[in-house]
C-alpha cells in the first residue's frame, strides 16, 4: 500500500512539473544538447569516425594509428593532410565527423587571418575553390568550413563550443553532486542533535565560509597549473555550505515530532531516525534547489576560466571563450557567442528549477 502511494505521489509530482511547460521544454533542450556534448568525439573531431583502407575496417575516432598504416612515417596520423586523404580514397574511403575539427584543431587553411569571421553561405562549387583543404575530398564537404568563425589561434568555434558546453556542464554536476552530500550530511548533524553540536559547527561554517576562494585559486595558480579535478577538489571544499541551512531547518522542525518520538522509544539508533526518517522530508527542499545550484557552479567555473584561474591553457572552455571576444573587440562574433551560450544554458536551468520547485511544493502536491 505505501509503495503504491509513494508511486501514485510521484506521480502527482510529475504531473505538476509538466504542467509547467517552461520547464518541460527547458528540460527537454537541456538534455538534447547535454546529450550532443556527450558524444562530441564523433560530431565534432579531425578524424573520421570509420576509415575503409585496403579491406580493413579502421576507428580513428577511438584508436590511435600511426601514419605508418598508411604508408607514411609520422607517429600520429593527420588525417586533414590531402596525401594522406589521397592515400586512403584510392584504398577504400572514409566517414568524416560533421564538423570536421577538433577542440584543438588549428585550421591552416583560413582565407582570412584569425580569427576569422563565421564561413558565408557557399555553393559546393565555391566551397571546393575557396578551401583548398575541401578540394582533397571528392565531394568538398561542408563540414570543413567554420559556421562560427575562429578564435585567434585559428580553433573552430562550434567545436569548442560543443567541448566546452560538455566540461562544464560536467564540472556542474560532480560539483552540485558532491557539495550536495556533504552538506545534506552536515545540515543533518547539526539539526538533529542542536545544542552545542549545532552551536559549534554553525561558529565553523562562519569561519569556513569567509574564507577567500579566489585568492585561495590565485596563490594555487602560482605554484602549479590547475586541473579539472583539482579545481573540483577545491571548489567541493568551499560550495558543501550552501545546503547545510536548509537541511538544518529541516531536521530542527522535525526532530521533536511525534513519529520520530516514537522511533526512539523503538529504540531505533540515531542513525536510522536521521537517514530513514528525516532526510526523505529534507531532501524535498534539497533536491528544489540542486539545479539552482547547478547553474551556480558553471557560473563559477565559467568566470575562474574567463579570469585565467581555470583549467589549464588550450583546454575548450565557454569563459576562455568570452575572454578571447574580451582581448579580441575586432571579432564580436566571439564574445556574441559565449555570451549567448552561456545566457541560454543558465536561463535552462533556472526554468528547470522552477517546474521542481512546482513539482516538490507540498501545497500543490497533495491539494
């Protein structure tokens, strides 16, 4: 009976969040373009997804092979060099990518100095004379131009977009994931025992709270160049506050109730009253404010990338994006584009966020 109520309440619940058809629709784009990102290797990428050579089926997408294997003498395999394209369409063919470059892809062929503005509309005809790179592929696919121009090294846009889209949402996520656990565990602690337990850890979380996270990321990015996860490390230590109130609150409200009452003179341990009975009710107002915080931690990332205490130097990034339209006023097209992204990105989330918080309002949920 309560499995079948717990479904039925699910249910309800679900209901309630595509009645919210902002936030359905949010959710749907979302997930499609979190989708794309996942499987950038083969939308977005300087080596064909399937290569046919002398009978031989070949994946370069997921397997390294040196230019050896196609008569050559290099130890990695440009497969954007027309002899080596000539070399494999006499011997078989191939299956590009859509967009054939990688996040770290210099395109040598620019018709115009970088960054170089996004590509015109072109016939094929004009695509094959105006790129010779196009003109080594028999049929002068449109996956060699840059629909969003270049940045100043030359980098496909689209690409990096797509790269950059995917880290960040993923750093969003372990981040949200993380800091989540330790401060729903933290907030639990202190609001099921009060007291001196909660008095102390409080006077803690003021303390640990005013530290200064950016110098921190300053004086660490003098020392040693930062990674994905270490910057995540650093990050989880200082973001694990924000929840910690709101499941305290919780906890606080719901320890002298009677069921809970009831599960001590059980003799149930401290543990299970926590974790059984309470924190189903917490995570309510916990799990409303996840996406909010999700789109703060891309806020973040996105803002140590745009300021150079980010990842590392090359690595795709929607703020080293909004940085090169900063040092770059000559190109708008750049600093138009991450602002857009990221615009449309934080503006998913937030909508998502509000179709839970409908979904999870116990005034709506039980009316």
């Amino acid at each position: 009976m309560a499995l079948f109520t717990l479904k039925g309440l699910n249910k309800r619940r679900w209901e309630l969040f595509k009645a919210n058809r902002r936030g359905l629709w949010s959710l749907w784009i979302f997930g499609a373009l979190f989708l794309m990102s996942v499987f950038a290797p083969i939308i977005a990428n300087d080596r064909p997804m399937l290569v046919s050579y002398k009978g031989e089926l070949l994946f370069p997408t997921f397997v390294n092979y040196p230019e050896s294997k196609f008569g050559g003498f290099l130890a990695r395999t440009d497969y954007r060099d027309p002899v080596n394209q000539e070399e494999i369409s006499a011997n078989g063919w191939m299956i590009w990518p859509p967009i054939r470059y990688s996040y770290n892809t210099v395109n040598n062929e620019l018709p115009r100095p970088a960054p170089s503005t996004p590509a015109p509309k072109l016939t094929r005809d004009e695509a094959c004379v105006k790129y010779p790179l196009g003109a080594a592929d028999p049929n002068c696919n449109f996956g060699n131009l840059n629909w969003l121009g270049t940045d100043d090294q030359g980098r496909d846009v689209v690409a990096r977009l797509i790269y950059g889209f995917r880290i960040s949402v993923a750093f969003g996520l372990i981040l949200t994931f993380l800091s989540s656990i330790i401060g729903v565990a933290a907030g639990a602690v202190q609001g099921y025992f009060g007291g001196w337990t909660d008095l102390l850890f409080q006077r803690f979380i003021d303390i640990w709270s005013s530290m200064p996270t950016l110098y921190l990321l300053i004086i660490l990015a003098a020392f040693i160049t930062p990674t994905f996860w270490l910057l995540l490390f650093i990050l989880v230590l200082f973001s694990w506050t924000g929840l910690v109130g709101v499941v305290r609150a919780e906890f606080l409200r719901a320890r002298n109730l009677e069921y809970v009452r009831a599960a001590r003179a059980l003799g149930l341990s401290n543990t299970k009253i926590m974790f059984k009975h309470l924190l189903p009710n917490a995570l309510i107002s916990t799990v409303t404010f996840m996406p909010f915080i999700l789109s703060g931690s891309v806020t973040t990332l996105t803002a140590l990338d745009f300021l150079g205490f980010g990842l590392p130097p090359g690595s795709p990034s929607l703020g080293e994006l909004l940085a090169q339209g900063k040092a770059n006023l000559q190109a708008p097209w750049l600093g138009f584009t991450g602002f857009f992204v990221v615009s449309i990105m934080l503006t998913l989330l937030v909508f998502i966020g509000e179709g839970v918080r409908d979904a999870l309002d116990p005034r709506k949920t039980f009316a």
